[in-house]
C-alpha cells in the first residue's frame, strides 16, 4: 500500500467516463438528515430531470425531517437505524401521505446496507462514521456507482473496499477528493509529482497547544468557513479530519504519502490542488459549498449547472497559504503512520478518535485529551502481539475487531485520564 501500482486505479479515475443515464439518474441517499443528505436532496430538487431519489435512509434522530423527505422526494423506500422509531416514523408519514399508499420502511443496523443494495444509479454514501463501511461494500457488490462522502469506510476498509471496486466506481464527494478528481484530469499519474490537500485549520488555527488546553465544546464547534454535523467539525478542530483524507487520497490515487501535503488555507477557496512534474500545479477553487462536490458525486461526468455559487471576479480576495503546526495539530502525522501501517491501523485510529469526540461533545474528555488518547491506543495497538491485520488479508471481522478492542480501550484511558485530572 506504500506507492503507486502499475495499473490504473480501480477507483476515482477522472479520464475514465461513465455511459450517461438515459433520463433520470436515480439515486440512493445514505444520511439523507445530515449536512451533506440535506444538501444532496436540496440538489436533486433543483433538478428534476436530472435526478430521481429512489430511497433515504438515516439514522432515525430526525423522524420527522426523514418522513417529510420521504413524501416531497416520493421515494419508494425509507430506511431507519433504530427500529424503535419505527411507529414514530410510521405515524409521520401516514400524516402526510393521507390515503397515498406508504413508501417500505427498512429498519434495524442493516437497513442502510440493504438500501444500498437496492436498484439504482447511484448510491450517496453520506452516513459519518465507520457503520458507512457495509453500505459502501454492498453498493460496489451490487454494481452502483458510489459517491463516497462516508471517508471512513474507505479509511477502515482500505484493502477490501479497493478489491471490490471497479474502475471508476467510486466518485469522491469530499471536497477535497472532488478537487484532485477534477485536478487529476489534466494529467496522467505518471506526470503527477504530489498532492496538496488544503486545510481550513479550523476554529483554533495559530493557536499553540498550551492554548488548546482549555477550549469548549462551543469553541470546537465555531468552523470559520464549514457547516457541518457536530462530529465532522470537531475532527476539522483537530485536524482528524485531514489526516483521514491524506490516508483516503492515498488510497484512492495510489500516491504514496510522502508525495501528499497538507497546507493550511484559511479561506477554504481552493479545495486542493495538484503538482505536476513540469512544475505547474493545478488547483480547483469554488466558495465554500459542499453542493459543488456533491453534483461532481452524483451527476459525473456532467456537470450540473448552477450547483453551487461562483466567484465574483470582479471583487477583490486574498487567499493565504500557511505551513500545518505538527506540534499543536498531530493528528496528520499520526494519520500518515497508521496509513503507512495499514492492516488494522487505521481502524484502531478512526474508532479510538470517534470514541474520544464522544467524550469531547459529553465534556468527559478535554480537547487535547482526544488525541493524546488516540495516540496512545494507537500505540497500544502496534504493541499487541497478532493484533494487526495487513495488507489484502485484511477482513471485515478483522475490522469490526479492532474497532471494538480500540473503543473499548480508547474509553478506559479517557476515564482513566478525567479521574486522574480530578485526583
């Protein structure tokens, strides 16, 4: 997994196009209550004739936003985590439906998954968390076309969802895999020097460690530039969230990490950019929008028009590059060794640091506290004898495994951390 293979990627491949739907597209949304659902489903209402959405599914927090989603896309199948919401959602739905006959309702930890694997064009992976991972195997497995915004099933399930996936598959809907997708396109990987994936630097950029020690959970949770569920921001407040996008453009564009780059930009125009080997580097620049990706996801390889504001050029800007602080923010380099790692690594990483956000978001766990305890689980980890699962042996339980010994173990150490404080 360290470097580049001699075959085309089997995922993301901006020169290889897909055959455009005849009509409609249909479409599968995953998460459709959260940031990026809510904003693909804004998108497909804008465009009818392009797009159709076909099912939901969600976790079941917002029964009454999902039960309307589902009556204004009139989709022929709901999907809910949690089966005790079922009578609830039920009873939304007959409100708003009246005699119309009722859209199936899935429901329990496999619905999302199941859903997945429903007819379609396109499945929107937009769930947060690694439960994104059986949906993701179940679109491939079943031939759709994954518009992957869940970055965590790729980043747990690197081997296995890469083994399943056809060429061209998978559309990024990151926005700043939708950049490099887009930015790939003027080249061949052979003319590609690095990646630079760009970092807003989140709500405490250029604040030293010592200075992180007492921020809030409010404080976390003020992104300058992003609107995005509680969990997504905190790992952008931490910069959790670029380490897990330097494994994923690993993984999606076999370049090796030490050809990946972090680089903190403020504004958030450039969503990243790539460097060629003639020096030219190619950056992809929209305001801050995550419309934009989601049309890239799900309308590739046309676009769609109006899908997310442009620049007004006739404005004057400045846009700032900075160096990324290793010190205070050493979540990207933990990310590219537990990338390098492979195996279970990443696992053991992406479910330790979800534990750990937890405790953030409850105030069981200061902010430093969440990546001192990653690292050390993390480190734990790489200590344990027949632990680690690598290369493409890996498997699903091997994954499910780890994610429970790293979770387990991540919430000892930050009880273990909080009584210690408390001492």
């Amino acid at each position: 997994m360290g470097g580049m293979s001699d075959r085309p990627s089997p995922l993301a491949d901006p020169h290889i196009a897909f055959d455009p739907a005849e009509g409609r597209r249909d479409i599968v949304v995953l998460g459709a209550t959260g940031s990026i659902g809510t904003q693909a489903i804004d998108l497909v209402l804008r465009n009818p004739d392009r797009f159709r959405v076909t099912g939901v599914a969600a976790s079941g927090g917002r029964v009454g936003l999902l039960a309307e989603q589902a009556h204004r896309l009139r989709v022929a199948t709901v999907a809910v985590a949690r089966e005790d919401v079922v009578p609830e959602l039920r009873d939304a739905l007959k409100v708003l439906y009246g005699s119309e006959p009722l859209p199936e309702i899935l429901a329990g930890p496999d619905a999302a998954t199941e859903l997945a694997a429903s007819p379609c064009h396109t499945v929107l992976n937009g769930i947060t968390g690694s439960i994104g991972l059986a949906p993701t195997l179940a679109a491939l497995k079943a031939g759709r076309t994954l518009a992957l915004a869940n970055k965590e099933s790729l980043i747990v399930g690197g081997p296995l969802v890469k083994a399943l996936a056809e060429p061209g598959q998978i559309i990024p809907v990151d926005s700043e895999h939708a950049a490099l997708f887009q930015a790939l396109a003027a080249g061949t990987r052979a003319d590609v020097r690095k990646l630079v994936v760009t970092a807003s630097g989140g709500p405490f950029r250029g604040r030293t460690r010592d200075e992180l020690a007492h921020v809030t959970r409010e404080d976390a949770l003020a992104h300058p530039t992003w609107a995005m569920g509680p969990v997504i921001t905190v790992n952008s407040a931490t910069l959790v969230n670029k380490g897990l996008e330097v494994i994923e453009a690993h993984l999606l564009y076999d370049i090796p990490f030490d050809r990946i780059e972090v680089v903190v930009h403020p504004q958030s125009y450039v969503h990243s950019m790539v460097e060629f080997t003639d020096g030219s580097t190619l950056a992809q620049a929209t305001p801050p929008d995550m419309r934009g990706p989601i049309a890239i996801g799900i309308g590739w390889p046309e676009r769609v028009p109006d899908a997310a504001p442009a620049f007004d050029w006739t404005k004057a800007s400045t846009w700032e590059f900075f160096p990324l602080d290793t010190e205070a923010f050493p979540s990207v380099s933990l990310a590219r060794h537990v990338g390098e790692l492979g195996g279970t690594a990443p696992a053991v990483f992406n479910a330790a640091n979800e534990e750990c956000v937890a405790a953030f978001l409850d105030g069981r766990l200061p902010f430093n506290g969440i990546m001192d305890t990653v690292t050390a689980v993390v480190t734990e980890h790489g200590t344990l004898t027949g632990t680690p699962a690598t290369g493409t042996s890996l498997t699903v339980s091997d994954v499910l495994e780890a994610e429970t010994w790293a979770r387990a173990r991540a919430r000892e150490l930050a009880a273990k951390a909080i009584a210690e404080a408390r001492a």
